[in-house]
C-alpha cells in the first residue's frame, strides 16, 4: 500500500456517481425486468473507464472503479452468493431517526435506498458467481492502462455489514452466520488482492450497527459483538498481507441527526485490531468533525495509516482547499505525515440512484481534495 512519503496522497471512500444510462439498467435488474446481460457488462466496463479517468482529471492519486458493478456496496452480496432466498427484510430501526418521523420518512424514501433487496439467509451460504470479482478487478485493470494514478483499491463487503443487512433466517447463532459469510467472501477478497489491487472491506456494522441492529445493547455488550465482527474478518483475510488491505468505518451514509452515533473513542481500540493497515473513518461531517482530538490521547499503532474523511458525503457546499488542508494537518501533526492520506467520509453513490450530492459537485469535491492535498504538502514538506 502506498504511503504519504513524499505528499499527502488523496483517495476516497468508493463509490462514485453512476451514468445515468447504468442506473436505469441496474433499477430494471433489481426490480426483475429483463435486461441483456451482454449489453450491461458493457456498459460497465464503459462506466469504470469513464470514472476512473474522472479520478485521474481530478488529481485523485488511490483510484477504483466507483463500485459501478454493483446496486449498492452491500447488497450486490446477494447477486454473488448462495443462501440468500428469504423474503427481504429492510433495515428500519435507525434509532437516530426515532423521535423525527418525518425526516424518517425522507431518508427511506431515497429512490435508491428505497429500492434495495435485502433477501434473509434461509441456506447455506457459498459462492454462486465467482468470476464477478475477477470481472471487477479485469474491468479496473483495464480501465488503469495509460491513467495517471498511484494506486488502485476495489471494494467489497466485510462478513459483518453482510449480517447488518441480511436477516440470519438459517444458522443457529450470529458467529456461525459471521463464519459462513466470512468463508464465502474470502474468495472474493483474495481475488481483489490476487489481481494487485488493495482490498477496502467495508465495515459499517462497526459504528453503524451500534445504533440500528445493536441499539438495544449496552455498550459493553456492542463493543462484545463488534470484536467478534472484527475476529470473522480477520479470518477471512488470514491468507491477506496487511498492508493490502483497508477498512472503512462508517456511521451510516443519510443525511440524519446521528445524535445516538457511537464515539470513536469508545471502538477505536477494537479497530486498530482489524488485520487491515489502513483505516477510512468520517471525519468532516458535523457528528464527527471533532473527534480529530481523539488522537491526542490514543496512540497509532505501528504500522497502521490513517484516511479521515476531510470531505463530506452529504452536502453539496464544497469545501475550501485550506480548510481541507487544515483537516490533514491536524491529523499529521499528531501521528506523523507519512500516516495519513486524505479521502472522504463515505461514498457518493452508495445505493444505485442515489444523489445527495449532485455528480458535477462530487468532482469539484474531488478536484478541491486534491489540491488541499497541495497545500497541506507545502507545510509539511517544505
């Protein structure tokens, strides 16, 4: 994995507007419409050239295929893998959300959100389509040729947030459903990192879960649960060097009060257990913009690098360069330059058909993370 040697490099969280054209595609396959199945891997890989290209115009330095195979970076599991057959079950309970039910209603009435099929487990899971991933890997290598870039990174679902959204329908306890999700998405995990890309799993169900499938426990209890979440990935990418992974710790993409988010200072210890050497976590929007602070008192592990978000993933204000310059060197002036690269806090199109920000706003993000990126560079490698 590439580090900030000699400059902050900027990379973002993953997924990234999709052309219009490959939404309405991915809404008729989701909805069961007939689609030519030719037709729509070549869109695809016309989309991940298209976005990767974007990244590159944009002075992004990590780059990926903006996740354009898939209807969200979760449920694609469902498309990839057997065992999924149970009536769908949405995801509701947002604890947050409980006391404003008409901002409720807002966020899961989100076309893309709304429109998520989330079948229970109600068999065995195994592998059902094992070239998806060597097809994504294919598609970005491709994509890459001739594209100024210093990194490439694909994503996947981590066993955990797998359990978050698909019911256990099946298996007589949530650590035998983690361990099956975990065998069955090794393969996809080793193929990422077999082809020479870094793997981001995402791990939502670490900060997320605590307040929508774990609301009810004690935080003795979520901090129990999310260490054995964190012992299931860690199996899954035992036969994974550490410095190929990643991880993304999310408190949930929607624009919501997230007033019952759980404190990074009360998990952190549990992450920097994760296999994965580098960390992706929300650090610009107003929930989470302080929390810089925690690094004060909290050592960095050897060996581990941070990712703060330093750009926010549901407002359509872009950021000002200095500010995001004054982001990273907060970070860097506590656990070292060469720990830090600037991405993002979550995606910008992490349902098909989401569009909280507008595409033509996420590129100028982008285009003003790269050159906070310059200016924090200045400072700390004058």
């Amino acid at each position: 994995m590439k580090r900030s040697s000699e400059r902050f490099l900027s990379t973002h969280t993953g997924s990234l507007p999709r052309p219009e054209r490959l939404i309405r595609e991915m809404y008729a396959k989701e909805e069961g419409v007939p689609v030519e199945a030719a037709a729509l891997a070549a869109h695809i890989r016309e989309a991940v050239a298209e976005v990767v290209a974007r990244q590159a115009n944009s002075g992004i330095d990590i780059v990926n295929d903006g996740e354009m195979s898939k209807p969200s970076y979760a449920t694609y599991i469902k498309d990839r893998l057997d065992g999924f057959g149970g009536e769908s079950i949405p995801v509701t309970g947002y604890q947050d959300l409980a006391d404003f039910p008409n901002l409720a209603r807002k966020v899961f009435g989100d076309p893309g959100r709304s429109r998520r099929k989330t079948p229970a487990c109600n068999g065995p899971v195994a592998v059902k389509d094992g070239d998806a991933a060597r097809t994504d890997a294919a598609n970005l290598k491709a994509a890459l040729v001739g594209t100024k870039h210093a990194e490439g990174f694909i994503s996947a679902a981590s066993p955990g947030v797998i359990s978050l959204f698909f019911h256990n329908g099946f298996y007589k306890s949530h650590a035998d459903y983690l361990h099956a999700i975990a065998e069955a998405m090794r393969a996809e995990y080793e193929t990422v990192a077999g082809a020479g890309f870094v793997l981001q799993l995402d791990c939502p169900d670490l900060a997320m879960g605590r307040h929508i499938q774990f609301a009810k426990l004690d935080l003795a209890e979520f901090r129990k649960m999310a260490a054995l979440h964190i012992e299931a990935l860690n199996h899954a990418v035992r036969n994974i060097p550490a410095d190929k992974l990643r991880m993304h710790l999310c408190w949930g993409n929607y624009e919501g009060p997230h007033h019952c988010d759980v404190p990074i200072a009360d998990i952190i210890d549990l992450v920097f257990r994760a296999k994965p050497q580098a960390i992706s976590f929300e650090a610009a929007n107003p929930r989470h913009a302080h929390e810089w602070r925690v690094f004060e008192t909290v050592k960095l592990p050897d060996g581990k690098l941070l990712i703060p978000g330093v750009l926010e993933s549901k407002s359509n204000f872009i950021e000002h360069p200095e500010l995001i310059a004054q982001r990273i060197g907060r970070y860097a002036n506590l656990v070292g330059r060469e720990n830090v690269m600037a991405g993002s806090d979550c995606g910008y199109g992490t349902w098909v058909g989401q569009a909280a920000v507008d595409p033509q706003v996420v590129w100028a993000k982008l285009a003003a993370l790269a050159e906070g990126c310059r200016l924090a560079t200045r400072e700390f490698w004058s």
